[in-house]
C-alpha cells in the first residue's frame, strides 16, 4: 500500500511540474503567433552540436528568433530576438544583436535600460541573461525537428 501511494504521489508531482506548464509570461513581450519551417539545407550550421540560426524575418517571432542545435541531430531550442526585460523599444534598441565572438550570445543595444551596459543572452544555457540578475530569461518557442526542417509553432 505504502508503494502504491508513493508511486501515486510522484505521478501527480512529475505531471505537475511538466514543462509545458512553465509560464513563460512576460508583461514586455506581445504574444506573438509562429508558424515557421526552416530547411536544414538553408541552415546547416544547425546541423552540429552548438550551432545556431538567427533570422529577422517579419513572421519569425516579435523581432526575430534564434534557433540553437543542441546536440546536432534531433534536439533544437529557439528564442524570441527581443529583450525580455523592458518594453519594446521604439528605436528597434531592443532587438537582440549577435556577438561577434561568441556565437551562441545575443547582447540587448538598449544599453540606457540597463545602467550603460549590454545585456548578453546565452541560448545554450536556455536563453539566460550573462552575469546579470535580471527577472526574465529569453522566450522560448516550441521546437521540433520533422524531416530536414527545423518546426517553430506557437
């Protein structure tokens, strides 16, 4: 009896906690629907453990997205390209721009939100800000791999 119980309260607990109720709710950014299919052939960095794809393109997220290849074959993340800690900046300051240096950081240019400073992202490390306290991370979209196509829906 004690098993079944036991067995019964870590079920309840995992379905629970599943990801998929994870709120990902954030007053600064716009719910923002995606539909986006993205070729292997037009992304083959993503093809490698570590790789990354960004994409600006109207359609793709609130300001863009990036899509980062997790282990190189079937398991892929992306982010929204907008900074989640302030609102949208007029001026487009708050589109998330790549680092030259370190392929997998994205750094805020709305430097006067953030006391004069750039403001770095990793998407290898789920989107989380760099040596920053911020409240917020980047927004994660569900993603997929069907075929040779890397599947963002939201």
């Amino acid at each position: 009896m004690k098993k079944t119980l036991m067995l019964f309260i870590t079920i309840l607990s995992m379905i629970g906690c599943s990801k998929s109720d994870i709120s990902n709710s954030n007053p600064y950014l716009p719910s923002q629907s995606v539909n986006v299919s993205v070729p292997l052939v037009f992304a083959n960095d993503l093809r490698i453990a570590g790789g990354v794809y960004y994409n600006y393109t109207i359609g793709y997220g609130i300001s863009g997205l990036v899509i980062y290849s997790v282990n190189g074959m079937d398991e892929y993340t992306s982010y929204e390209l907008t900074c989640p800690n302030h609102p949208i900046q007029p001026d487009g300051s708050s589109i998330l721009s790549p680092d030259p240096k370190q392929k997998t950081f994205f750094y805020c240019r709305a430097t006067h939100l953030h006391n004069g400073e750039k403001v770095y992202y990793d998407v290898a490390t789920w989107g989380r800000p760099i040596n920053q306290k911020l409240q917020y991370a980047l927004k994660p979209y569900p993603t997929k791999r069907v075929g040779d196509n890397i599947v963002i829906r939201y």
